[in-house]
C-alpha cells in the first residue's frame, strides 16, 4: 500500500470530477484505501476557492497509487514506524 489513512498527499495529474477539474498539485488527505478490485484511494482534496470564508472547500476524489505522492504520513503511520525501528 503506498499510503495510510489520515496520509497527506499532493496530486501529480489533474482529476477531472464531473463539474469541475481538481488540479495536479492540490493537497489532499486520504480517507478510505481500497485493494479490491485494484488498489485505490478515496482522498478529500483542499480547493482554493478565495471567495468563501476560510478560502477553499473541499472535494471528495478517488485516486490511483500513480496519481499522487505522500508529503506527509498520518501521525499513526509515524508512530508505527518508530516502533518498527
């Protein structure tokens, strides 16, 4: 599994959704993995949209392991990490 739940990731292509494109470089948090049928990723992706209060919104996606990169692993991946160590 290339990412954990809670896993801040950074888009590496567009995903086009049905009303609006959510653009390669966006940041997003994984909240679902999937392995069956394929490995797969349900993230919520952080949209600028300046002319709301807070200046974004958010966007469910669904995500491919060759369609993003992990920034920053969750805290609970972190801690399961050290303990390998």
């Amino acid at each position: 599994m290339k990412a954990k739940i809670y896993d801040r990731i950074v888009l590496l292509v567009d995903i086009q959704l049905r009303n609006v494109v959510v653009p390669r470089g966006t940041e997003a948090t994984i909240v679902g993995v999937y392995t069956d049928p394929i490995e797969g990723y349900d993230a919520d992706a952080d949209i600028p949209a300046p002319e709301l209060v807070g200046g974004k919104t958010w966007k469910n996606i669904t995500v491919h392991p060759d369609q993003f990169e992990v920034i920053a692993p969750s805290p609970s991946s972190q801690a399961t990490d050290n303990q390998a160590q």
